[in-house]
C-alpha cells in the first residue's frame, strides 16, 4: 500500500484563555473550522476541538477498518454507525490529557444471522486494525461496544 501524507494547519492568535484559532484541513481543502480553549473543556458552541477532531478520526477510520475485517470473514456490512467519545481527563502530574475514546458501532450484517456475539467479537478484531486506534493504543484507553441490527 503506498503512503500517503496528509495535511491541517492551524492558526491561534492571543492567550490561551481568552484566545482563538482556526484549524484548516488543507489536504482534502473540505474546510476551515474555528477553534478555543472553551470549545475543549466547555460547551463548543459551533466550535471544534483536537478531542472532537481525534473522535472524527478515529471513528471514521474504524468504520473502515471494521467493514474490511467484515468482508475478510464473507460478512460484508450493508451499514455500520460508528460514534466516537473522546474524553479529557486529568494527567498524572499536572494538566490535562487524552484518556479514552470509546467506539460504539451499530450495523447490519446479513450474513452474521443475527450471531451479536459474533459481531462484537468481529468488531474486536477490527479495532486491532484500525490505524487511528494503533496510533492511540498504550496512551489512550480505547473501548469498543457493537450492537447488530
């Protein structure tokens, strides 16, 4: 597989506290999103966050990991749902840090028949793949929760 590089910058202008930025997703130019220490540990209001970005990541890039690992086991998804919750949390000595991003995936699998257990094991093994999950494993504590439809 070849690599592949991509690309967001951001901008921040004043104090912490008081103020703001914009983060740019300049590889694929989908857009510019503002940004504020009140969006990451208040109420976002219409603003993003590095948490809220991590958890769109995360979720988008093991709703691929788990279709492959799907069709791997000739159990091809007709739908999944991934939600990612990724949490701040106190870091041991002082401030603050990622602690865990849970994954929570509904979907529709014919051929699994209904087997749930069968779907949270698959959806185990997918996570395993994922390379956002990879990228946070031993620093984040990352859960996944599946549920067939």
């Amino acid at each position: 597989m070849p690599s592949a590089d991509r690309r967001a910058e951001a901008d921040w202008e004043g104090p912490l506290l008081q103020g703001n930025g914009e983060v740019t997703l300049v590889s694929s130019g989908a857009g510019a999103f503002p940004v504020t220490w009140a969006s990451r540990v208040e109420t976002s209001d219409g603003r993003t966050s590095p948490e809220e970005l991590v958890a769109a990541a995360h979720a988008s890039c093991y709703a691929m990991a788990f279709s492959a690992t799907l069709g791997r086991n000739e159990a091809p998804p007709e739908r999944l749902h991934v939600e990612a919750v990724v949490s701040l949390g106190d870091r041991e000595g002082g401030g603050i840090k990622v602690t865990t991003s849970a994954l929570t995936v509904r979907g529709t699998v014919p051929a699994l028949n209904g087997d749930q257990a069968r779907f949270q094991e698959l959806a185990e093994m997918g996570e395993q793949g994922c390379p956002i999950s990879n990228a946070l494993r031993g620093n984040v504590e990352i859960t996944v929760s599946a549920t067939l439809e």
